[in-house]
C-alpha cells in the first residue's frame, strides 16, 4: 500500500487559473449535467451551446435545460 495522495485546489476546473480545453470542459459539462437531464438531452444541449453563435433563436435551447 503506497498511501493515497490529495491535492487541495484553490480554484474549480476550468477556471481561468485551471483552463480546460473543449474535450475537458465537455467532461466536466456531462458529469455536472447527465445526473439532472440525462445523457441524451445533455448532449443535445451540449451541441447547443457549441453552436449558441449560430442559432437565430436560443428558446428551444433553453427549453431543453427544463426537466
């Protein structure tokens, strides 16, 4: 048994101090969010929000953050 290691952080993954890239930030989106939606919807939603610059109109966006 070599012991167990911990590390205390200051600042929440993705912080600015903490970047993520998109596959990380996408990670941490899914473990946050499949346990409230499920992992379907929170990929549809996540699709959503990598293409926010593109829709004309974010209401069905916001509508499948509803459970």
């Amino acid at each position: 048994d070599r012991g167990k290691f911990e590390k205390q952080a200051m600042e929440a993954l993705g912080a600015r101090e903490v970047p993520l890239d998109d596959r990380g930030l996408g990670m941490k989106f899914h473990d946050l969010v499949d346990p409230v939606l499920g992992r379907e919807r929170a990929d549809n939603l996540l699709e959503g929000l990598w293409r926010l610059d593109e829709l004309d109109n974010i209401s069905s966006l916001l509508d499948s953050t509803v459970r």
